[in-house]
C-alpha cells in the first residue's frame, strides 16, 4: 500500500469535491464542487491550499440552491492563465441533484464524522424538492480566463440555457477549446482569441468522461448510438478543425461498453504520450488501451481498475504511465510502454473503504491526486517508488 497524504479544503465549507487539477509553476489549481468560489491554490512548496477565488458570483444570485463545479474543464494556457468552463451539479439527465437522506448522504455524512468535520445537510448539497425547483433561473454556463498574477477574470462565451460544461480541452497553439455540456450533451468549440462560441448539437447518450485533442490537432470522443445495437457500441467521435464540424463516425472501439460505475459510462480519460501515442482508460472494464489513430482502433493493454473507473492518466520522467482506477476503492498503478509491464501500486490508504479521484498532476516523483463524492475537497499527495 502506498502512503497517501490527505490535505482537506476546509476554509470554504461549501467545497466538497475537488473535481479538475492543473500545475501552474509551484500551485496546483484545483477545479472544485462547491459555491461561487469553485478555484482554489495549493502551493507545493508551503504543503497548504492558499487562494480561494470567486470565479462563479452570479451563482449567488440564483433563487435556489444548486451547486457549482469546475468539472474536467481547468486549462493552462502557455502564459500560466487559465481556462475554466463552468459546471454544475446535474444529474445525467440534466436536472439538479436532489439532495435526500440517501446511500450517498450517509457515506458522505460517514466520511464527514471520520474526518472530524460537521455534519452535511441535505440542502447544503443540493435542493432537496426537486418538484419545487425551477429551472428557469439557469442561464448557461460560462467559459472564462483567469489569470492567477492579475486576479483578472476575463469573460469569453456564454453556452445555451440549461447547459454546462461537463468537460474541456485546449489547443494552446490554435487557441481553441473544445468541449461537451451537461444538460443537453451538446458538443461545443470556442475561438479563444476571437471569443466566438459554436455549438454544434446533441452528440448522444453519455459515452465519455473526457475528449482528447491529438498531436494532429484532431479532436477525438465516443458516443453512442442505442438504435443500432442491442448493446452499447461504444463508436469514435472525431472533430477535425479543417472541416469544421462534429463527425459521429460508425467505427465500433468496443462491443459493449460495459457498466455504468457511478453513472458513468464509456471513455473515462485520455494521456498523449510523449511519443505521440495516445492512451485511453475506460470506464466500464477498467482497462487502459493505445489509440491508433491511423487505423482508428483500440488496442487493450491490461486491467488498471479492478471494478472500473480510471480516472488519470499521467507520465512521468521515465515515460511510464502513472493511473488511479478502480471502485470504489481507487489504486495507483503504473504502465511501462517500452517494457509492456503493468503493475498494481495499491491503495493510498487504508482508513477509508470507499475512496475514489477525479483529478491529477504528477511532479517529480509525487502524484497529486483530488478526491471526489466524498463530501470532502482532499488533495492527497502520494511519493511514489521508483
């Protein structure tokens, strides 16, 4: 077992996940579930969460409670700005989370008395009537740019009512974003610099946690078309920017996508190498693949997430690949590409049965990982072997 150690965010009790991570210099800006202040800093060197930033204050004008979120969508830009696409707590149906005295809010109210924190309330985490709630106060959500050195926070597109980015990608080199919605499952394309947004329609059932943007430029996904199968072909999604719009391709990647581990489905993450190979962890068997994206296949490499789930994908000095999977329980594991070996570095800890990661940053030996659906906003931090 590997000896994590938990940092909680507990100066903002309305955070209770950390659910999108990037390394900026010596602070990791990690994306959280929570209110208007969904950004917050951990330095590295001082071991401590630091800035707390109210990316979201619109949020507090709503006249009812839904939490906000920073979702696979925090970006860095070359300049150290960032990229935020503003999320919030829907179910996959597109609908607010119901808060009630659930298996969820038990285990989170478990976590909330082993940690030593206060008790959650139902309303602390959503509304609790869903009959009583309308949704017509819900304008869309933003795409901005945050620059840590000014503080500034700079407006760049506005998504249609009753959608929120779910998760997003940049090209730095063409300034572009690109992303999908939770509400509609809408596919989108942002022209960072022009600040011009493009929504180019439904993609289908959930069938990716993640995109991918390839060293060809060429943006890639799944969906899934539930006319065509009696099971769940988990098919390619491709956008090429030279031509211009969504194509959802009839190439089958998987049989049968699988399970559904806590609601999600299909294509959980992403890493290109730097060899150029693309890796994919999926979430229904809890292997990791290569892409080929001449051939446009997949090819499997072995289990990385007993119970499904991987949810990162990171490299590190040695070219290995560093993952978190698995469920409910989260492993580290470690991937040799040249050496084809595959190995289990166990869990981070052994006080809690039901532990699971959203986020990564791997610095120089040490993973970083965010904790999600617990209740808490913890970074842990895991010295890995060499």
């Amino acid at each position: 077992m590997l000896n994590g150690k938990e940092y909680i965010f507990s100066d903002n009790e309305k955070a209770i996940a950390i659910t999108s991570m990037v390394k900026v210099n010596d602070q990791i800006w990690c994306g959280l579930t929570g209110d208007s202040k969904a950004l917050v800093s951990f330095d590295i060197n001082e071991k401590c969460f630091k800035d707390n930033v109210k990316v979201f204050p619109w949020v507090e004008e709503r006249p009812q409670r839904v939490l906000s979120k920073i979702h696979n969508a925090l970006c860095k830009l070359d300049d150290g700005r960032l990229v935020i696409g503003e999320g919030i707590l829907f179910t996959w149906n597109g609908i607010p989370f119901e808060a009630t005295s659930d298996a969820n809010m038990e285990l989170v109210n478990n976590r909330m008395t082993e940690e030593g924190l206060p008790l959650k309330e139902n309303e602390d985490v959503g509304p609790t009537d869903l009959a009583s709630f309308d949704m017509r106060s819900l304008d869309g959500g933003k795409i901005l740019i945050y620059s840590p050195e000014t503080d500034n926070i700079e407006h760049i597109a506005q998504i249609q009512r009753f959608n929120y980015v779910q998760s997003m990608i940049v090209d730095t080199k063409r300034m572009m974003a690109y992303g999908h919605t939770i509400g509609g499952r809408h596919f989108f394309t942002v022209d960072l610099i022009n600040k011009k947004f493009e929504d180019h329609g439904p993609i289908s059932a959930f069938a990716f946690h993640n995109l991918v943007i390839a060293p060809s430029g060429i943006v890639y996904g799944g969906w899934i078309d539930l006319c065509k199968s009696d099971t769940q072909n988990l098919r390619l999604l491709r956008f090429d920017p030279a031509k211009g719009f969504l194509e959802r391709l009839p190439i089958v990647l998987l049989d049968d996508v699988g399970p559904t581990v806590q609601g999600n489905t299909g294509i959980d993450q992403w890493l290109v190498h730097s060899s150029g190979d693309i890796y994919v962890g999926m979430v229904g068997d809890g292997c990791l693949y290569k892409f080929d994206e001449d051939e446009l296949t997949l090819e499997e490499i072995g289990p990385a997430g007993p119970g499904g789930r991987v949810t990162s994908l990171d490299e590190d000095e040695k070219g290995r690949i560093i993952f978190s999977g698995g469920f409910p329980k989260m492993h580290i594991g470690r991937y040799d590409p040249v050496s084809n070996e595959l190995e289990d570095l166990g869990p981070i800890t052994d006080k809690f049965d039901h532990i699971y990661f959203h986020g990564s940053v791997y610095d120089d030996g040490v993973l970083y990982v965010g904790e999600t659906d617990s209740g808490v906003a913890s970074l842990w931090e895991i010295k890995l072997p060499e």
